[in-house]
C-alpha cells in the first residue's frame, strides 16, 4: 500500500454511551484506513449536546479504545471547547446569505422537515437557525460509489432554539479545521454527507473523501446503537471484540495469530483490504 503521509484521518464519536460493536468498527476502519497509508488518525468527542450525554461515557470511550490498542495522534479534541468558532462560521454562513431563522416546530415542517423560510417567527419567539440548501452536491463514496442528493433535501439546522450548535455545523467547522481529507464512519451519516460537502463548499474549504460503512444489525435486524441499547464492548476482551469487528469488516486478518490487540492490528493494518466490504453484497453487516 502506498504511504500517504498526508492522509488525516478521525473517530468522532458523540459521548452518549460506552463503545458497542458499532461503534468500535467505525473506529478500527477509520483507524485501519489511516494507518495502512502511514497517515494520521485523530480522536474528536463531539460533546456539544449535552441533553443526550452519559456522565463519564467520554472518559469511558478514551479507556476502551486504548484497551483496543487504537492509539490516536495529537491531542484528543472536544467539541464543546469550540462554540466560539462555530459562531463564527455561523456568521460566516450569514454572511454569503445561506442562514434563515426558523420558528418550525416537528409538525408544522411537513413530511420533507423544511421550512425553506416560510415561516414568519415573531421578534420575542425562539428560532433554529437553518441553512439554505442548493441539494445538487453528489459525491463518489470510496466504498459505496457514486451518491446523488435525494430529490427532497431537508434544510438543515445548524443551531437549535435552545442555542446549542447542531452536529452538521460543528462537524465540518472541525473537519475543516483538523485538516481531515479522509471521513470513515457508519452509513447512517450518509444523508448528513451531501449537506455537510454544501457547507464545506460554501465557507470555501477544501472537501474531504468519504466512506461509508455498512451498518450493523442484530439477529432481528435492529441497528446497532446507543438507541436501541446495544451492548457496551468489554475491554477485557480486546483481541476477541477487534477479530469480531474484523470478522464484520470481511478481513482475512481476523483470523491470524496474534497474542495481543497491538499485534493483531498491526496485521490487520498490513493487510487492510476496504475493498472487501465493497463487494460485501449485503448492505448491512449482522452481529453477533
Ligand atoms: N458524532 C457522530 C456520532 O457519534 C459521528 C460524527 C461523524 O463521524 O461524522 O454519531
């Protein structure tokens, strides 16, 4: 595999709960992507919604993660030290006329959840903050190839009536700002991708590639997540729970000897084929 020394890599995970299988594969693919090209890969809690956070879930995810041997460069980076910069990139948004304040609640946005700016807010009424969308921004997925926009793309909010800044803010502000060229994450942000590669266009940044993996399910088909109570991954059981991920990955190295969580990774970056869940024909991956 060529060296890309240039490669910028992330996990970003939201401190809602402990790591669970999901999760944890976000994590290694990420990792795995980054590593096997000799790029950097980066650790960022986006901990700016503090209603939907789990007490000691960020300090949690650090510990398991380092159990996992899934050591990160530079210095973990917390979004909820960054709400200066959001603002500013809010005003930025502003300031080429893409931001309108939206009074809408769940019922009044319709099936497609945009206002498009016909609501009319009274001066004393709490507003969202929406950005306007163009909806024409396809990109080509390193795993799932080619995505067009759907047809109905909702506006999307980019600061909450109860202030807080929203994630499709926060996220580019910080993807941009770490210098990440190389997004891996679960398919459930798919949808999110388009208007994120928007905004990125619209501040004038540099876009990311991007790779979406296939989500995974339980024996009844649930999705795995913090959610629907997904089970927190034990750290006593590293090198089994990274064979289980890699099993789901479809790498051979889930498979090979390996004493410790270092080890097996450091095969597991040798030998990281991504193509392999290309062909995976299922789109999403059943554990246990
Ligand atoms: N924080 C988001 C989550 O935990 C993921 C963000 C991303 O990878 O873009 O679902």
């Amino acid at each position: 595999m060529a060296h890309q020394p240039d490669y910028r890599g992330r996990f970003a995970p939201s401190p809602t709960g402990p790591l669970h299988m999901g999760s944890l594969l976000a994590a290694l693919a990420s990792y795995l992507d980054a590593r096997s090209v000799a790029g950097t890969w980066l650790l960022r809690i986006e901990d700016i919604d503090p209603p939907r956070e789990v007490p000691g879930a960020a300090d949690s995810m650090l510990r398991s993660l380092e159990a996992h041997g899934l050591l990160w460069d530079e210095s973990v980076l917390f979004q909820s030290t960054r709400l200066k910069e959001y603002s500013a990139t809010l005003a930025d948004l502003d300031a080429v006329d893409r931001v309108f304040a939206c009074c809408c609640t769940r019922a009044t946005l319709g099936p497609s959840g945009s206002c498009m700016g016909r609501c009319r807010p009274r001066p004393d009424e709490a507003t969202s903050l929406r950005i306007k969308l163009d909806g024409d921004t396809g990109f080509d997925d390193q795993i799932l190839g080619p995505q067009q926009p759907p047809n109905a793309q909702s506006d999307l909010v980019l600061r909450r009536k109860d202030r807080l800044y929203a994630y499709a803010l926060a996220v580019v502000v910080d993807d941009a700002w770490q210098g990440i060229n190389y997004v891996v994450r679960g398919s459930d942000l798919l949808s999110q991708t388009f208007a994120q590669l928007e905004i990125f266009t619209h501040l004038g940044f540099q876009l990311p590639k991007y790779a979406h993996l296939p989500l995974v399910r339980d024996s009844k088909g649930v999705k795995l997540s913090k959610q629907t109570g997904a089970r927190a991954i034990h750290d006593a059981s590293a090198v089994d729970n990274l064979r289980d991920a890699l099993r789901l990955l479809q790498q051979k190295s889930a498979n090979m000897p390996a004493g410790s969580a270092i080890e097996l990774l450091s095969l597991a970056t040798e030998q990281w084929l991504p193509e392999a869940l290309a062909d995976h024909p299922e789109k999403s991956l059943v554990y246990p």
